[in-house]
C-alpha cells in the first residue's frame, strides 16, 4: 500500500531531502539511468536524481521521430541551462519500422511501448551495466493502471515485464506517493523553469496519437508542420490544449488552378479542467480563418482544414 502525500501536506524541502538520502542509499557508488521526456514527472525526477547522483546518473531523451518541431533541443535546452546535461539518442528509424503498416489506433500505442521499453531503452539500459532505473511514475498512474481506465506506459506489471528479471534493474519510483499537484510544487522547489510547467499537456505516443490511418515519414512531417502553426496561433490563449490532426480521407481541392486530391487536416482546440470532460474552444472565425490560410499555405499537400465542434464526452481529446 503507497502512502499518499497530499498537497497541503506536502513539505518539498523535507520531501526533497528524504528522496535524495534514499536514491543516494538505493544506487551507492553504482550507476542509475533514466529517460527524459520533457513532461512534469520525468523532469521532476530527472532534477532529483541529478542532485542525489550527480554523474553517477545518466539521462536520455529518446528521440523516436513522433515528437514536436526542435523538441528534443529544446528539452535539453532547459536543462543545459540547470547544469545537467541530457543525452539525445536517435531512434527515430526503429519507431517508423514498428508502426510501418499499422492503423488501429491501440496496435498504434501497443508498437510505441513495446518499441519504446522492451527495444530502445531496454537495450541502453543493458548496454550502460546501470543496475537502477529511476522512473516519474505518481500515484495517479497507479490508480488508473489498477482501476484499467489508461494503460500507463510507466507501469512495468501491466506490461508483463519484470524488470529484476528481463532488464537485471531495479526500479526507483520517487515520486510514487504524490499526485500531479504535490508533483509541480516539487519541481519548483527544485528549480525546474516555468516555461516547463506551463507546457501544454502531449500524450505519451505523441504526433502518432495525431495521425488517423498509418504512421510514416512523410505523414509525420505533414502533422508536425501542421502542429507547429496552430501552437503558435493558439498559444496564450489560455485553452487546455490544441492540436492538429491528419485525416486519411483525402479529399478534392484546387491549387494553382489544377485539380489536387490532398489531404485534411482537423484543428481541436479545448477547454478543460482536468482533462475528463472538454469543451471546444469558442475560437472566433476571424482565428479559425487564420489557422486554414496559414495550415494551407505552410503544410504541403493539405487542401481542407476545419475544426472540432464535439464535446468530450463522447469524444476524446486525442484522436487516436
Ligand atoms: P483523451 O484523448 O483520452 O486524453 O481524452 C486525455 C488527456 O490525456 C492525454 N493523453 C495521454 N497522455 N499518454 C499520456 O501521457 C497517453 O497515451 C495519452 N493519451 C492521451 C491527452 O493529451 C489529454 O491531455
């Protein structure tokens, strides 16, 4: 049984002291590694781990090709600039190997894990002899993995993989007892940047979450373009999250006066809370029309452009 510390109750100086005597006894004089993805939880655990482990921790980000325009960079950016220096492994080729030819949405996810644990990052592991593998799992992960609302990549039981045995590491979870709320005032206190906290919410499988049909090269970069416009027109506005999304139904269109079958592209912007329940932002249509002129004129290929007007429920905030 996990022991939950609320945030009201949550002293991060205390917090903070305790998780570093206790990685510090965990991994000894020996080596622990961990991934960075650049959201809330592993960038609280990577901050700790540095000031426990020093060099003794090595932190990879893995670039698996599904990420946002210059994401990795950036990400490492932030945390060049606390001093801790993030290895950026390219494994963007395996990725596209694992999703070539699939389209059902959860087949789409199962790929990127398994890819993503049993492949890439088992292989580092090995590879590095690191007997510890820190991990930013909160005990809302738990919960959701226990109850079988999410399947959380972060969970190794749900995965079937026992790590001691198919990996040789042990796993060192020291965020386990707090929830997202307990989780940001730790990363302040540990002097993470606000820009990381106000990111906006990006799921675990990424642009291929945002790709209707089969994942490949050319169709991520069309999502990815199509991602870096409406961040920029969307950006500040206050809403929960928004997003481009690449349909597979191509449909007719004009350009230059010829006949072009091109591609759509769906814009969800939300309102939201806490992301159980959303609403579409009531954007006005002199920014909708901003977002179709500039997706069409900076995303080849793409001839129609609209906007989601569902709610979730029953809809979801992802697409896939
Ligand atoms: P849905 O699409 O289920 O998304 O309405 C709810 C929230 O969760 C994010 N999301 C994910 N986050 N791994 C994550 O870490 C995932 O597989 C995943 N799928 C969705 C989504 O962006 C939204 O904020």
């Amino acid at each position: 049984m996990i022991k939950e510390i609320k945030a009201s109750e949550l002293d991060t100086r205390k917090f903070i002291d305790e998780k570093v005597k206790e990685i510090k006894s965990a991994v000894g004089s020996g080596i622990a590694i961990n991934a960075l993805s650049g959201g809330v939880d592993s960038s609280a655990v990577t901050m700790l781990g540095h000031r426990a482990l020093g060099k003794q921790l090595r932190t990879v980000f893995i670039q698996n090709g599904l990420m946002r325009a210059r994401e990795p960079e950036q990400v490492a950016g932030f945390f060049k600039k606390m001093g801790v220096d993030i290895e950026i492994i390219d494994a963007r080729n395996e990725f596209l190997k694992a999703l070539k030819g699939i389209t059902d949405p959860e087949l789409k996810r199962e790929a990127i894990t398994q890819t993503f644990y049993k492949k890439v990052f088992g292989r580092i592991v090995r590879e590095s002899g690191a007997k510890f593998l820190l991990q930013g799992t909160i005990l809302t992960d738990v919960d959701e993995t226990v109850a079988g609302i999410k399947r959380q990549h972060n969970v190794f039981a749900q995965l079937g993989i026992d790590p001691q045995e198919t990996f040789g590491y042990q796993i060192l979870e020291p965020l386990i007892q707090l929830r997202k709320d307990g989780v940001r005032m730790t990363g302040k206190a540990l002097g993470l940047p606000e820009e990381l906290f106000t990111r906006i919410p990006f799921p675990g499988p990424a642009l291929a979450a945002r790709i209707i049909g089969e994942v490949t090269a050319e169709r991520l970069e069309t999502v990815r373009k199509a991602t870096s416009v409406v961040e920029k027109l969307l950006g500040g506005r206050g809403a929960f999250q928004y997003m481009a999304i690449l349909h597979e139904d191509r449909v007719t269109g004009m350009r230059d006066g010829k006949r072009d079958f091109g591609q759509q592209i769906e814009v969800r912007c939300w309102d939201s809370i806490d992301a159980r329940t959303a609403t579409p932002t009531r954007l006005s249509f002199e920014v909708l029309e901003q977002l179709a002129d500039s997706i069409i004129s900076e995303v080849p290929g793409v001839v129609s452009v609209t906007y989601n007007i569902a709610s979730k429920p029953p809809s979801t905030i992802e697409a896939v």
